[in-house]
C-alpha cells in the first residue's frame, strides 16, 4: 500500500526536529525510503516539501540535506512569532466558535491544576496544545499553517527552559482565553503579546547534533505506517 506523501513528510519533519537526521546531513531517498518503510515516489515529494518549509536544503553535487539555519534566522522566527501569535489571538476573539472555547478552558483548567503540582514534561504538551487550539480558533488556514511551522521550526532550534512560575503562566493562558470568549480582540492580543515575549526570553538555542544520531539514522528502521515508539 503507497504511504500518503503527507504521513512521510510529517515523519521526516519529526525526525528533523527531535535531531535524529542532524543538521547539514545529507537525506538520500533510497535510505529514508528504507527507513520509513515505503517507496522513493512519496519521499521525493515529501523533500520537496521540506525544503519549501526550510527544513531541507539541495546542494550541489550533495542532494537534500538537513538544512544548518544561521543564529540570525533563528532569532528571526521568535520574532516573527512575536508578530504573528498575537494576531491570532485577535482573530480567535473575533471568530472563535463555542468549540474552540470549551476545548481552551479544558486546557487551561488542567494547565492550572498541573502547574500546582509541578507537571514538568505534560505542562509542555499542554502548552503546545493551547497554543495550537488558539491559532485554529483564529479560523484563518493561512494563519494557522504559518504558526503551526513556526512551532515545528523554533522546537528545531530551541531549548526551552521551564517558568519560573507556572502557576503564573497558566494565569495569562486563563487571561487569554476570558479575552477572546468576550471578543475583546485588543486585550486578547495585548495579553498574547506581553506572554509571547515572556515566552520567548527562555529560548536557548540548541547545539548542533552530535555524530551518535546519525548513526543512528544509519542503523535504524522506522516504517511510518506501523505502530511504534516516536523517536
């Protein structure tokens, strides 16, 4: 059965950004074919794809290769995070549907309970799904995909050290969402913006990956339609 390009691309992305094909690597098509367990055709065209994102690079007389962002462009995409979330959440206020608010109270109420306990690791996937809840509320694809690859692009690059006061945190999440269930789209986004850059002060970037993950890549098969462990 052909794999849909779709499911070989979010793969690869995965495996980009956990380090495991480490940055400047070449990607050849015979081995992630092998790795992923499908054909050439639907890796062809998930390194297009890629490469559009800016995951992937081609060189000369190399191919695809895991692209090497410059420190320059790392800092670029906090930025234009910092520019762009916010928007989002102006939007969300302005075009959120009951949906979207049940699932963000969801997520902030056990964000709240989590931070009081010390969640760790959970109040990082709750955040992540906040966030990602907030930017579909926006109902805007184009912006929704836009803040979506950032999110893949900054987790690429970045550590993320943890709040100083998750309780606090989870506060401005709550704060967030009483805003945009009112429709104040300026306090929504006011709000969004002061937690954006707050946010983007515990950024550190990553060093570069070390030779052990690629031999790892080497020596290993992760067929994307079977059920397995993510790396």
């Amino acid at each position: 059965m052909r794999i849909p390009a779709h499911s070989v691309c979010t793969a690869i992305r995965d495996d980009i950004v956990a380090g495991v094909h480490e940055r400047g690597s070449r990607l050849t098509e015979e081995l992630l074919a092998r790795r992923y367990g499908v054909s050439r055709v639907p890796v062809r065209e998930a390194l297009r794809t890629l490469e559009a994102e800016g995951f992937v690079v081609t060189r000369r007389h190399a191919g695809a290769c895991v692209a090497e962002p410059t420190e320059q462009e790392a800092a670029d995409l906090l930025e234009m995070r910092l520019l762009l979330e916010p928007l989002g959440a102006a939007r969300a206020a302005q075009r959120r549907t009951e949906a979207h608010l049940k699932v963000l109270r969801g997520l902030v109420r056990l964000g709240r309970e989590r931070a009081r306990r010390g969640g760790g690791e959970d109040l990082r996937s709750l955040d992540g799904w906040f966030h990602e809840t907030l930017a579909q509320a926006s109902r805007s694809p184009a912006l929704t995909a836009l803040l979506t690859q950032l999110r893949h692009k900054i987790a690429w690059m970045y550590t993320v050290d943890a709040p100083a006061d998750p309780v606090e945190s989870w506060a401005e999440h709550g704060a967030i969402v009483d805003a945009v269930a009112r429709g104040d789209s300026e306090r929504a986004r006011a709000i969004t913006a002061l937690h954006t850059e707050r946010f983007g002060a515990a950024h550190r970037l990553r060093p570069g990956a070390g030779a052990e993950r690629a031999d790892r890549v080497r020596n290993s098969q992760h067929p994307v339609n079977m059920p397995g462990p993510r790396p």
